[in-house]
C-alpha cells in the first residue's frame, strides 16, 4: 500500500535548513548567497524561517540575500511562523511576550514576512506555538483568505497536541500538513504522546526541530554515556558521524520525520543530507531508544 501523501506533506527536501541563528553567522549578503547555493546543491531545498528569529532579523537578512539573487527563490521552498510576539526594539508596537492567533495578526504577519523575505508567496506557514486562547475559527477565516490570495501555498502548526491539530483541522477546508515539534534521541516525548501516530494517520508530516538536543548529543556530559557510546558503536559501523546517525535514527521512524538542522557551516549541512543513505537497523534502532531511556523495552 502506498502513502496516500507527499513524503513531506509538501513539496521539499526531506532535511530543511533552519534560519533561527543567521543573524550570528556573521555572513555577508553575498557569502549568504553562496551559502544557500551551496545548500542547493548538496539537495536541501527547504529553508526553515520564523517571523520573531534573530530578535525579527534573520527574515530580513535571508531577503537581502534574495534580492542580490533572484532566481535562488525558485529553487526554494520557504517555511516561516507566526503567532508569538516578543518585545523587541525592532518592534514597538509590543509591549509584551504573548501569543496572538487572530485574523488581523496572522494575516499582518505573512504579509511582513514577504515583504522581509522579499518574496510573494511562501509555501508553507505554522503556527508557531498553541495558544489557550486559540479560536480555530478566527485562524481559518485567515488561512483561508492567506491562500485565496496565493500568498501562501500550505498550512501546518508547530509544537500543537493531536487534540489541538484536531480542533483547528475541523474548522480548515485545506489539509493541516506539517505539525513541527521537538524531536531527537534525547527527546523522546513526542514518540510516547501520540503525535507521530496522529500524523501517520492524518497525513502529516512532522519535522524535527532540534535534532541534535541543542548539540547535547555530542557532549559527554550532556548525555549518558551509554547513550552516547550505542551511538558512537553505531556511527563507527557505518563509518558516520555522530549527528548523521541522530539524523539516520529520526528517519528511520514510520511518520517521516523531516529534520531541521540549524549549522552555518556547509560541512555539516552536506554531512547531514549524506544522512539519508545511512539506513539503520531495526536492532540499531531500538539500541539508541533503550539507550535514551535508560532502561530496556517492557
């Protein structure tokens, strides 16, 4: 039987290079240009933004990029968020760090968002984080008019429960298709929760921000030691390295996790798209989970 979607619930790269940390590169606009040639070329194609990155900053430095060269936007498929505000000297019209979902903000956000990246359309828009105050149908009525318009192509959440994905999908006439939440071998939540079984079933992708558990993985004293010795005996046999089979190890899963991976440095963002030929075993595998949680499966 054959996936009734896209592998990634959209058009894109399986892996998607994340932009919440450009404005501490320190690159220029041009060598920014070739940074994400570089990136084309190695096959990751889908570039991960947010409107409040960088302090409201790398949106922008990522547009200045594009507008040196254009036709890089083709070549491109462009996530970014919305939906968090945060007090910023960019942004003064904030006096505090809280959510907002309504019609006016969403649509107010997307359409700063185009104008930071210096695009027309994205193709993908989430909602940032769930909010208690989330009325599905005040989002729809945006979503809605968002994609009647072109300015936006697909729809998905970030850090939303099933239950939440549920409620906002009953009030969606387009299909929710990506939920982005925490995954990696130390985060181990989103496995036992019902997220990826939810996604399996409706058809959403999830992508993995923080793969590498904020770099933890690769500090001894970040992680246990036999957490990091079954994935360094694993790494070895597949002459890899440690974030290739984190990489490798997320994968692997049923759901189709997608990876966002967030290095500057083009050795670890070619590295990391050599990752989708590692393929690990089922007994590799459950070597990492055993190891992560500290204990064997029931």
């Amino acid at each position: 039987m054959t996936h009734q979607y896209h592998p990634l619930g959209f058009e894109g790269s399986r892996i998607a290079q994340g932009y919440w940390r450009l404005n501490e590169w320190g690159m220029s606009d041009q060598e920014l240009v070739s940074f994400i040639e570089q990136s084309i070329a190695a096959g990751i194609t889908t570039v991960d933004h947010a409107d409040i990155y960088g302090d409201y900053q790398c949106e922008s430095l990522f547009g200045q990029a594009l507008k040196l060269k254009p036709s890089l936007r083709d070549q491109l498929q462009i996530v970014t968020k919305c939906g968090i505000l945060l007090p910023s000297k960019h942004r003064p019209d904030i006096s505090s760090h809280r959510y907002d979902q309504s019609t006016q903000h969403i649509i107010q956000s997307v359409d700063r968002s185009l104008q930071n990246l210096n695009v027309d359309n994205i193709e993908l828009l989430l909602l940032h984080r769930p909010t208690p105050l989330m009325d599905a149908d005040h989002i729809a009525e945006a979503f809605e008019h968002l994609f009647t318009v072109g300015k936006v192509t697909h729809f998905g959440v970030s850090n939303f429960t099933p239950q939440q994905v549920d409620l906002l999908q009953s009030r969606l006439p387009m299909p929710l298709v990506v939920n982005q939440v925490e995954l990696s071998p130390l985060e181990l939540k989103h496995f036992k929760d019902g997220t990826l079984e939810h996604a399996q079933q409706h058809a959403i992708t999830p992508m993995a921000w923080s793969p590498f558990a904020g770099g933890d993985l690769f500090k001894l004293e970040g992680i246990d030691p036999t957490l990091h010795q079954a994935m360094t005996q694993i790494a070895e046999t597949h002459n890899a390295s440690l974030d290739q089979i984190a990489l490798a190890w997320l994968i692997r899963h049923p759901s189709g996790i997608a990876p966002v991976i967030g290095s500057g440095k083009i050795e670890r963002v070619k590295a990391a798209q050599q990752a989708l030929t590692i393929e690990l075993s089922d007994k590799e595998w459950f070597e990492i989970w055993v190891a992560s949680q500290g204990h064997p499966v029931p």
